[in-house]
C-alpha cells in the first residue's frame, strides 16, 4: 500500500480463519502482527490502558503476513484472514451538521422533503441569502446567530440550524457495536434510498474516561432523501447493514501525532463509478464549527458513560452537488461505486458500494464474540 504512513503505531482487528474469530494487532515493517493475549483480547482492552502506545509498542507477537496481502483479501470470505473495523466493544457514534458549509445541504435536503430534482432551486435561493462559503464560523457564535436569524427572516427555518450553528452539537448512535465494515469490505445502501452519498469523515477514539487515544478514517454513508424526508428518520437514514466503514486501523496519539494534527487534518475522497463517472472530494478539518474535543465532551462525561468507551465520527464538510445524471440532481451513488478515503496520517479506507440487502449479513455480534474468546481461552 505506496500510500500507507511508514511512521506512526497502529492498531486494528483481522478476521483469523483458523480461530473463527477477531484478532487484535499492530503494524510493524508493512507486516501484520497478532498481539492478542489474555491481558488484552480486544481493542477495547488497549484503549483503556492507561499506556495504550507503550504496550502496543512492546507487544510480543506473531507476525500474520504483509500488509500488502491483507490490502488485496475479501472480507466477504471468512474461509481466509482478513482486515476488520479496528473498533470492537467500543460504541459507534456520530457528530452531524459539525462544519457550516455543510449545513447548508443538509437544509437543502430538508426543504426539498428529500427529492433531489428540487434541490437546485433550493440551494440557489440558499446561496443569494448567505453566500457560497461559511468557513470558520464558529458554532454558538453572534455571528452564527444573525446567519441562523437570516435563514429564518427568509423563511428557511431548520432543525439543522439548531445543531449546525447553535449550542449543542448533534450526537447519534451511527452503529450498533461489532457491525462496522472495515477496509475492502462492501458498505451498504438501504434499497429504498434513490438521493445518497459517502461522508468522508474522521473518526477519534476515546476511552471510557473520556481520552482521545488515537483517531482513523469512517465513511458515514447518509441516505439524503430518507433523512430529508424527517429528521425522525435519522436511524434508518444511517444504521443500516454495512452502512458504517471504519479503518483501515486506528493511529494511536504519540510523540509526532496528536490530537492537533487530527484539527488540521485534510481527507481527500474519490468515488469511482463502472459508468466512468468520477468525483473528488475535499473534507478540512480545519474548518469544523466545532472543536473535537468539545464534541468528545459534549458526548461522554457525567451525563452520559461509556464503559467500553466510543469512537465517535466528527462529520463532514464534503456534501456532492456535482450532476452525475440528470442535471441539477447532483450526486447519487450507483452500485459498485468505488469510494476511497484518504489521509497522510491515516492511510486509506476503500469501500465499494452495494445494497445492504446484498451485503454480507452481520451475524458476528457480541455473544458470538464472547463465546469465541472462551473457546481460545482468553477469557
């Protein structure tokens, strides 16, 4: 993998074929190496030392096969070993409407009830309200306050606005716990959706005493026509089978990278359709309305606790409007799209798109998980 980080410690989950179970391991010299033992059967055991780095560092540990191999695998196929979602206990949740810009089509969706042939009209009486850019507006702000009063002086008053621009952020469950897809794996679209789209997305992980350990890539595939519709669709919007692609691992916080690089972090996204359509996308984190370790706060602490912690996506500036087929439709996902996710830091998470009917079934939960762990004797 030419675009995979050579620097850095990295931790992540591979399917064992001959254990019919999970793996934890790390990377070393581009070669997987299963670190599993009794004193840390999950990743979630890791992450709640209190030297997560140290101890994945001095790991003893047995070498599985080169990076590259594991990159070229189907997860599809448990007959062979192949890479997970790094995250395994750890609740799966979401920050949305995070970054101003992107706010704006969320309004969008919202106004056009989620069919996107009115979407155009939309967005352009949007844009001569306000402008084309809202970068560094800072959520909770005068300033957001008298764009969220023009919005609503126009007529455009937005659930969206709330949680874009106002005091509270916007936290959902985006998965339930073990159903996550990893790297190569396909990702789901509910067949009722016709209007959807990928949301490049960073992702941090956090303990249960609220830390941020280490952050990787998701993919937080949105249905905009189901969300449109209502807000109190979100759950089907989002949680679906396969909609939820984290990895490929997760990088820990070190001495070269923390949670400043993850502020200033660009993710660059291409989807790659068989028709031969082909898009590029753009999502700076240094434009996020709200800060991550607010989001973390605003999610975990004394009203609300996570005893396997959380990794927790922090949204997306990234929302499509170029026309894939009919013009002023924007984007729309077809099957077998390609969508690859990529950041210096991070490596890239490679998806490729199909039904969630046709998807893998999740079957793997968390009493398989348990009862597979007793069996290798490291529970």
């Amino acid at each position: 993998m030419s675009d995979f980080p050579q620097n850095g410690t990295f931790l992540g989950r591979v399917w064992d074929a001959d254990a019919r179970g999970p793996s934890v391991v790390t990377l070393r010299d581009n070669h997987l190496v299963d670190i599993t033992s009794a004193d840390a059967p999950l990743v979630r055991d890791i992450c709640e030392m209190e030297d997560p780095l140290g101890y994945v560092r001095s790991a003893p540990g047995t070498t599985l096969g080169s990076l590259e191999d594991f990159l070229g695998r189907s997860p599809g196929d448990l007959s062979q070993s192949h890479l997970l979602a790094p995250c395994d206990l750890q609740a799966v949740k979401a920050c949305g409407v995070t970054f101003a810009n992107s706010m704006v089509e969320r309004v969008i969706e919202e106004q056009a009830a989620g069919d996107p042939s009115k979407a155009l009209a939309i967005r352009e009486r949007v844009v001569s309200l306000i402008g084309t850019s809202l970068n560094n507006v800072e959520a909770g702000s005068e300033q957001a306050q008298k764009i969220k009063e023009a919005f609503i002086q126009e007529g455009i008053w937005s659930q969206y606005l709330e949680v874009g621009i106002g005091p509270d952020a916007e936290v959902f469950s985006k998965a339930q716990v073990l159903s996550s897809v990893g790297y190569g794996a396909e990702v789901g679209l509910h067949p009722i959706s016709k209007w959807n789209n990928p949301e490049p997305e960073a992702v941090l992980v956090v303990s249960s005493a609220a830390r941020i350990v280490g952050a990787t890539l998701g993919n937080d595939v949105n249905l905009r026509d189901v969300e449109g519709r209502s807000a109190l669709l979100l759950s089907k919007a989002k949680d679906n089978n396969a909609s939820c692609a984290i990895g490929p691992f997760i990088r820990l916080f070190d001495e070269e990278y923390n949670l400043d690089d993850v502020r200033q972090m660009d993710l660059q996204m291409t989807v790659s359709g068989e028709d031969g359509f082909e898009l590029e996308g753009l999502s700076s984190m240094s434009q996020i309305s709200r800060d991550p370790q607010e989001l973390v706060t605003q999610t975990i602490g004394r009203h609300h606790q996570y005893p396997d912690g959380l990794v927790l996506f922090l949204g997306t500036l990234f929302a499509p409007t170029k026309d894939r087929d009919v013009p002023g439709e924007g984007f729309t996902h077809k099957l077998n799209d390609v969508v690859s996710i990529s950041n210096a830091d991070l490596g890239t998470l490679r998806n490729t798109v199909n039904l969630s009917t046709k998807c893998a079934e999740w079957t793997f939960g968390v009493r398989a998980l348990m009862q597979n762990l007793s069996e290798r004797k490291l529970i």
